[in-house]
C-alpha cells in the first residue's frame, strides 16, 4: 500500500537505514555539525566533560567581560543546550580514562559591539572570523567580535554528544569559520495569519541554531494590519484580525532584543503601493478608489500615488518604523502592483497626463517609489525592494538591495541586476511554502547562488538569500514544521564553502541536527524513516 | 461495522440558523430556526431518558458526557448569570439521551450516541457576552457508509501514545469509527509481543522507549472504544517485514547471489513449516489482544526477486508445480495464512494484490482498494471486487500523506466513492474507506497540522449523503470546524488565509 518509486527518497531511505545501524556514540561528531564549518580538523583524541565542573567564561585577554548581557545569557543558554536536555547523574564518572575538558574560554578581541544591534558589515569574514581550537583542558574561542561568538558557541555545542555511557564527550578539535554570505534570512508572514510572539521567537531559537542572522519581518499584505503603530493607531484597530490580533510596541521590542541576543538582525517589510488593502481600512483615502465606468464601484486599489497626503502619511509612518526597527534596512515591497484600478481612476488618468506618463502605468509607480526612496533617505535608512522596481526601471539609487524572487530565470535576474551595480539577495528557488511530497530539501540545498553569467565583481553583489515562508496556508500550528528542517538545506548553502555540495553526507548530518532540533524544543519534521534517540514515549 | 442500528435521533427545543453551519461532517436531516435558548453551564445536564436502554453506569456514555461538558463549556469556572437575563428566557438545562439497543460494555456499539454527542457540541455556539446558546433544531442523522478509517503508521516513525490518543480525539469529533493501526512494517518493529519479546527487543528502533507495550495497546483500545472507534490493527506479510527478521531467525528468505547467500532476506519465507507455526503462535496472540472482529493482513508489495534467488524455493516451486509463477506462491502463503486466522474466528482485510493475484480467499474477505491508477484506476477496481463479490474499502485517492501546496483537502472532497459501473448490489459491498497517513515522512513533529482538517474532508465524503459536494459551503464549515479544533487545544492547520478567535499558542 505504498507507493514505490519516488527515486531519490529510497536511495536515501537505504542511508537512513545505515545512519540508524550507527550508534550515536560511535559515530563522528563531523557528522552533526550543521552548516559546516569553513575548516574542520578533528583528532580521535576523546576528551570528557562534566556537567558539574564544566564552564563557559570570559578569556582575560578579552574585550567583553561579564558586563556584557549578550554573552552572559548566551553562555547560560548553551549550557543548557549541551548539557540540560539530556538526563544525566550527578557525581563525577570516575571510572572514564579520557583526560576532562574543564572549560572553554571566550575571548573577543576587537570591539566587542556587546550592546550594539547586528548590522550588515562591509568585511564579513572580518566580523564574523571565529576559531574553536578544543583540547584539554580549556578550550578557546577566539572571534572578531560578539557575533562571532555567538555562531561558535553553536558550533562547540554540536561537537559534543553523550557516549553509549552517558559520559558527554568532545574530540579535540581545531575549526575555524566564517560565513560564505552575511545576509543569510528567512521570512515570515504575519498578515495572511496571525503568528503569536511565541511563535516568531521559536523560530528565532532555530535560526541561531542554523546560523540564520536575518529574520526578514513581512509584517502587513492586504489581508491584515496587526503592526500597532504609535502615530496611526487606527491602522491594526481596523486592519487586524481582531484586536488581539496585533503586535503591540512592547511585541515588536520583545522580538528585536530576543533576535540581538541571538545575533540575528530584523527587517521589517511594509510593502506599498499594491499588497496594501489592510492599509485603507485604518487610513482614509489612502488607497485609490476603484471605478466602474463613471462612478466609484466602492473597491479600492493600490495607494494613491497622485495625493500630497499619501505622502505626508508615509513620511510620519516611515519616521515612526525608522525609530522602531534599528536595523539599518527597511523592506518597501513594491512587488506585483496591479493597475486596472489605477487606470480605472479619472484623477488619476488626469495626473498621468499633466505628467506625460502617457498610458505607462509603470511610470506612475516609478513616480511613487522615487517618492517612498526619498523619504527613506531623508530618515537615514537603507532600502531593500522586490526585484519589479528594478525591473520596472526605477532609478534606484546606489545601495538598494534587490530581492529576486520570481521563479523563472532567476539567474538572467540576478545578471541584469548586478550587472548594474545593485546588491542582490536571492529567493526566488527557496520558497518553502510550495510543498510537495518527499525530500524537497535536496531541492533547496542543489541551489547555487553564484551559478549565473556575470564576472566576479557582479558576484560579490550577491550578499546572500532568504527562505520565504508566505502564510497562505501556514500559520503557529504548521509553521515550524514546515520551516525545519527544510529551511536549514538553505542555511548551509548560505553558510557553508561553495564545494560542501554532496546530499548524501548533507543527509547524515541534517538528521542528527533535525534531532538536535526537536530535542531543543524545536518541533523539526523528519527528513525521512527512522527516529530520534531521546524521543521517548509521553 | 458490527451491526448495531447506526442511528441516532436528535430532537432539541433549540437551534441556530446561521450558527448551524458549523456541523461537521453535514448531518442527513436537518432543520433549524432563528429561536435560540441560553445553555446555562452549571445548570445543564445529560440524562438518560427514562426508557432508554442504557441508564446510569453506562461506562461509555457517562464518560462521554463528561468529556462533551469540558468541551462544551471548558473545565474553568463559568460567571453565574446575570438574574436579569435569565428570567425572559426559556433556558435548555437538559439534553436527555435515548438509546433503543444496549451495549455499554460492548465494543464499539454505541457509536451514535456518541456521534449524537457531538453534533449537540457543535451546535452550540457563544455570544460576544459569552453567554451560550442552541437553536431550536431538528437532527435526522446516520453515515452513509458503516467503515470510516483512519490509518497512522507507527513503523516508519514512532507515534508516541499521545499521538495516538490525540488522533482519536479528532477521529471522534469527525466522526471515524475505525483506527487502522498499521503497526509494524520494514523499518521497525515496536509491538511488544508477549510470546515473541525478541520481535521488539532486535527489531524496534529502540526496545526501552519506542514501543507498544501490551499496557499501551490496551489504553489505546479503551480510549478508542469510550469514543466509538473500533481498533483493526494490521501485521502486514508477506512482504514488508524486514523488522521481523532479526527477533526471529529462519522466518524470512535467504536471498541469494549466485549460488551463495547474499546475506541480505527477502519476504517471509513461505515453504517452510516453521513458518506456519510461527504465524499460528503470534497471530493466536494478536487476535486475543484486539478484540476487533477483524484483523488486517496486508499482503501487498510481495517483492519477488529474493524468492526467486532462493534455490530451495525454486525446489519447492517445482515440487508444487507452480513453474515460473511466483504470484502462485504467494497465494499458497496468503491462503495457508488465512485458513490460520479464520480458525481464530477472525474476519480479514487484505490490501488490493491479494484480489488481484488472485488467491483464493473466503467470501466474506474485505479488499482495501489502494493503488491510484495500476493495474487499473480505482473506481475499475471497485467495479472488479465488488463483481466478484467481495465487500471494498476505498482508500487510494485518500493518501493523505501525499502533499501538495494549496486547498488539497478539496480533491479528497470531491471524491465520490460509488462512482464506478455496477449495480446496486455492487455499491452496496463498499462499505466505505479509510484516510491513509503513512509515515514515511510524518512524525509527532508534523502529524496533527498533516491530518487536520484534510482528513475531515474524508470523514463528511463517508458520514454525509451523496448529495452533500457543494464546496463553498464544505469550506466555510470546514474552516469553521477548524477553528472549533484550534478551541479543543488541536493543533489543526489552516485552509486559507484567515484568522480563528482563538489561535494555536506554543506550549
């Protein structure tokens, strides 16, 4: 009664069934390092810890001290992850010959940035150079700054598992690590579904498991408003769902410092002028009313682009997000505008004559994304927009970071866009809410950012990509299980070296980190048959 | 389903217009109106009618109203009523239960009580004030088809016993009367067999925390049975049985390379008498552990090849005169196997193959029709089993595991299950079908968002009439059923963009 043939799945079925035959002790600790690390060595040379003894702390010749709150709650959270989920016996095993691991040493040696926000940096490998080197009896973790710190205290704590004894164990080891892309994102939906803090902050706790550091915040679309903005508070009271369906200040605070503390920047995304329905309820005459022939037909399009008002209102909205949001970067949208309404519109038809747009709707958008661009300038901030502003030849001005997400030869896309000087983030084959049966993820981790004609200078404007999950048809009951694993073939294409390409070993080590997940509260969907070895029955 | 008179009977001084659309699966008869009564939680009651053939102490029912009073109204404190309201209406404090045939201890026989139970629950609804209410109403009501699966595969992956139980909680609210527990299968073997503990202790993914114990099967046969689900748990052979083989050596092929061993086993090995005595033994068990009148035996996906590598099989092949014929052997097996379990006074499931290879089975054999388009497409199927007599489950469009972006829930919707040639004695034999959700690529993790609601479309497809296929209205009450599982703490996903009063939080 099931289905045979689905290719790939059983030919990785047969590895699952190895994986599974390989005791956890036994097997190699390489084997549950998720994404790979630039440069692994590893010796045979076993060393043991122990949960009593063991400690995280601050190297003397560090600039962070234990004044600094990022590292403090990292190390207790780390502990935890290493040692808190597992049962464990108090009293020291006396009877184990391997020499102990006592502690691991932190030391930060640039300006620690312990109180700054994460931020897009112009040397990455520079921010982020961090190096592991395990042996006994004090292991040293050495990083540039803060940030680097927090991606190897992840990367420390997949080196250790319990032997067949219970007795946590380390190899000696000497890593070092960067990131091949710093924009490493995922995007979550928040107005076709509601998704309660809770939720967003889960998902936050398994993108530092996966060395995400973006969470890309498309927080409003035409179904619902649940931003509660200060200056316009009619916007979530007649936007959202229902009135607990908003992110209140203290919400959006909770999310910004929780995601810091993890070294993870948030992009908030207010796409105008089309995806904006939920706008008008809150924010009179900001939409463009709709004609049926001579009379208005009461539906109402896009923002109206002809209206000195629209413009002062953005003005104030977008000087209240630049205060809310520290990250450098605002996400307008400005995807998939329609235009029947606006042509349907005699004001609007009268201004696309006095400016001599002709019947090219696509210069009137132009006309308002100029706008927008000039107020976000004027408030200080960085501009990302979805790839049809550039496509729809909007002068953009230098710095604007272009997200390609339309399917369809995404890599002519990511060619045109560098060709003329703009940063791109890539999407388009990483949106995880198409589902489909088996093991998608495969699909996901072949892809390869860099694979389109351009010379090397165009290639350094990819500064990395984003896993979409649209809500459509997710919300907090399937989001993290559709999210995880699937979203970590992404984090390690993101991650890892270009040439870490193989699925087969990818298969090995994505298993053990998907148990590694779900034991650290993360409700991970399987990759395929077989178990986890702490599941247990309740 | 066993026989029992699948009818119940609703009649209610209350209903709700509007509000009534919030029934899942959509009841045979049903007539509301605008008049609507306040529900007081701490004066209603359920009671047994005073002619009813169940009273008080009638485990099931006494169980049950207790669970549909937590539902309806919460286990937390209700605010009394303000006095004022209370005294211009005409309050329901009372829904009195009749059952015409007596049952309580029995196995699943007081299914529509139960069903009853849960109609009532859907049909109240709360004001913004939070006052509850029923409209007057008046509920005609029984399934149009007595088997209504729902299959969880606990082999692929380990369904942890809460797992299991949640699912039956939904089954109930859907009202499913049949868990299909298809218990063991290649990857693992966690059934805990008591006169064979080596099956689990070499064969589970791991013999301390993933398995069944025989406490645990028995919990899951009582919840089932207080809800009105039957059990039907399936040991699938010959085929499919690779976590067999390390508890009991000799049972399955020695597959061959050349003339040498390969190391690797095939299927159960079907000329040997040890098998047989194996099969007595364990399936003398099986069928005293579940009580189910049925059992299932699988017998799909034989795997030939191993059979054929094998030189005393190609003996016996010969000495039998099967010739080249393998599907002979495997009916040789299936029928030995059968003639077994019959003596256990046991009724069998089979999946399609065993029809379709032909082995000769007694005639009263349930067929499972699984397979989408070959040999042929399932409506041909039908009409094939239900010509030669045997009685047919659907479950081949109903794969649930099967996933694809988007509303999926309305193709399984649209699925009429009589929509094959034959005659009325032939639609008769379908007894109805099961929701299938293997497990290849499901675990605790993502099982409920998986199952709920898709698999709610299955439910109405076999409670509702035929005639019930319009689908705005299916998605609006679907979506409303939806939220109503949000409420009951499951963890049911959405259909489509939207919002429910009371949303999934993290625990």
């Amino acid at each position: 009664m099931e289905q045979r043939g689905w290719g790939l799945p059983r030919l990785l079925g047969l590895l699952a069934l190895l994986a599974v035959q390989v005791p956890r002790s036994s097997a190699s600790s390489y084997m549950g390092l998720w994404p790979l690390p630039l440069s692994v060595e590893m010796s045979p040379r076993l060393l043991r810890l122990s949960p009593e003894n063991f400690h995280i702390g601050h190297d003397s010749s560090s600039t962070a001290g234990p004044s600094c709150t990022i590292l403090q709650e990292a190390f207790r959270r780390y502990y935890d992850y290493i040692f808190g989920f597992y049962k464990w016996h108090r009293g020291p095993a006396k009877s184990h010959a391997a020499p102990e691991l006592e502690q691991l040493l932190v030391s930060v040696v640039l300006d620690s940035q312990c109180n700054a926000f994460p931020n897009v940096s112009s040397d990455e490998s520079c921010e982020y150079r961090v190096s592991l080197l395990v042996k006994g009896p004090v292991a040293i973790l050495k990083a540039n700054r803060v940030w680097g710190v927090l991606r190897g205290l992840e990367t420390f704590s997949q080196l250790i598992y319990q032997d067949s004894y219970g007795t946590f164990t380390i190899n000696e080891s000497n890593i070092v690590d960067s990131p091949r892309f710093p924009h490493r994102g995922i995007l979550i939906d928040t107005a076709r579904h509601y998704l309660p803090v809770k939720t967003i902050l889960k998902t936050l706790d398994a993108m530092a498991f996966n060395k995400f550091n973006v969470l890309h915040w498309h927080i409003v679309d035409d179904q619902s408003f649940p931003y509660q903005s200060i200056t316009f508070p009619q916007l979530s009271n007649k936007g959202s769902y229902s009135l607990s369906h908003v992110y209140t200040p203290n919400d959006v605070r909770i999310v910004i410092e929780y995601a810091r503390l993890r070294g993870i920047r948030v992009i908030p995304e207010f796409d105008t002028p089309g995806h904006a329905q939920s706008w008008g309820k809150g924010q009179k005459d900001l939409l463009t009313p709709c004609y049926h022939g001579h009379t208005q037909s009461g539906t109402f399009g896009p923002i109206n682009p002809i209206l000195n008002t629209t413009y002062s209102f953005l003005s104030k909205f977008f000087n209240e997000i630049s205060t809310v949001f520290p990250d450098h970067f605002i996400h307008l949208g400005g995807d998939e505008v329609e235009f029947q309404c606006w042509e349907s519109n005699p004001d609007i038809q009268k201004f696309m004559q006095q400016k001599g747009f002709g019947t090219d709707f696509k210069k009137l958008e132009v006309f308002y994304i100029q706008k927008l661009f000039n107020i976000i300038s004027t408030v200080n901030k960085g501009s990302i927009v979805w790839q049809e502003v550039f496509d729809n030849n909007v002068k953009l001005q230098p710095g604007v970071v272009v997200q390609v997400w339309k399917y369809g030869d995404y890599a002519k896309e990511q060619s045109r866009v560098t060709a003329e000087g703009f940063p791109v983030l890539l999407s388009a084959p990483w949106y995880l809410d198409y589902i489909s049966y088996g093991q998608d993820w495969v699909k996901y981790y072949n892809v390869e950012p860099l694979d389109f004609d351009g010379t090397s200078k165009q290639k350094t404007l990819v500064i990395g990509g984003e896993a979409c999950l649209w809500g459509e048809y997710v919300d907090a009951t399937n989001l993290t299980p559709r999210l995880w694993p699937r979203a970590s073939a992404v984090g390690e294409r993101l991650w890892s070296r270009q040439d870490v390409r193989s699925s087969q070993d990818a298969y090995k080590r994505l298993t053990v980190h998907r148990c590694r997940m779900v034991r650290r509260g993360v409700a991970a969907e399987p990759l395929f048959t077989g178990y986890c070895n702490h599941e247990d029955r309740v | 389903m066993a026989g029992s008179a699948l009818w119940f009977f609703l009649l209610l001084a209350a209903a709700l217009a509007g509000r009534a659309t919030a029934l899942w699966p959509w009841p045979q008869y049903i007539q509301t109106s605008d008049l609507r009564y306040p529900i007081f939680p701490h004066n209603f009651q359920f009671q047994y009618h005073v002619s009813s053939a169940a009273q008080p102490g009638c485990s099931v029912l006494d169980e049950a109203f207790q669970r549909y009073r937590d539902l309806l109204f919460g286990s937390d404190f209700w605010h009394r009523p303000d006095p004022a309201e209370k005294q211009h209406t005409l309050e329901i404090n009372s829904l009195v239960i009749h059952v015409a045939t007596p049952g309580c201890d029995q196995l699943p026989s007081l299914e529509s009580a139960e069903n009853c139970l849960e109609t009532f629950s859907q049909l109240v609804w709360r004001s913004p004030e939070g006052t509850f209410f029923i409209n007057k109403t008046e509920i005609e009501d029984f399934p149009r088809f007595p088997h209504r699966g729902l299959l969880l595969d606990t082999s692929r992956h380990y369904l942890p016993l809460s797992s299991i139980l949640n699912t039956l909680d939904v089954m109930a609210y859907s009202k499913f009367n049949v868990f299909h527990w298809h218990m063991v299968d290649d990857p693992s073997f966690p059934y805990e067999s008591f006169t064979f503990p080596e099956l689990t202790r070499k064969g589970s993914y791991n013999p301390a925390t993933h398995i069944y114990t025989a406490q645990d099967v028995k919990e899951v046969i009582e919840y089932a049975r207080l809800r009105g689900i039957r059990v039907l748990v399936e040991f699938d052979t010959p085929g499919h049985t690779q976590s067999w083989g390390p508890g009991a050596p000799g049972l399955l092929t020695p597959c061959y390379s050349g003339s040498q061993p390969s190391g690797t086993f095939g299927p159960v090995n079907p000329i040997l008498n040890s098998t047989y005595e194996f099969m007595s033994t364990f399936f003398l068990e099986v069928s005293s552990v579940f009580p189910d009148f049925y059992l299932h035996l699988g017998g799909d996906e034989v795997d030939f090849s191993c059979w054929k590598s094998n030189p005393d099989i190609q003996d016996f092949m010969k000495k039998k005169g099967f010739g080249n014929d393998f599907k002979k052997l495997e009916s040789f097996y299936i029928q030995t196997l059968l003639d077994i379990v019959s003596a256990y006074g046991k009724g069998y499931v089979v999946w399609q193959e065993v029809f379709d290879n032909k082995v000769k089975v007694r005639p009263d054999t349930i067929i499972q029709v699984w397979r989408e388009e070959a040999p042929v497409s399932y409506m041909k199927e039908l009409e094939l089993v239900t010509n030669a007599s045997f009685r047919a489950l659907l479950s081949a469009p109903w794969y649930l595991n099967h996933i694809t972006y988007g509303p999926d829930w309305e193709k399984v919707y649209m699925v009429e299950p009589l929509a094959f040639d034959g005659t009325p004695e032939q639609k008769a034999l379908v007894i109805g079908g099961e929701a299938c959700m293997w497990g290849e690529y499901v675990d605790s993790t993502n099982l409920v968002p998986r199952l709920w609601p898709r698999a709610g479309a299955v439910a109405e497809r076999l409670w509702s009439s035929k005639l019930v296929t319009n689908l705005d209205f299916a998605s609006k009450r679907l979506a409303d059923f939806r939220c109503e599982l949000l409420r009951r703490g499951i963890q049911a996903q959405p259909l489509n963009v939207g919002y429910c009063e009371q949303e999934f939080e993290e625990t």
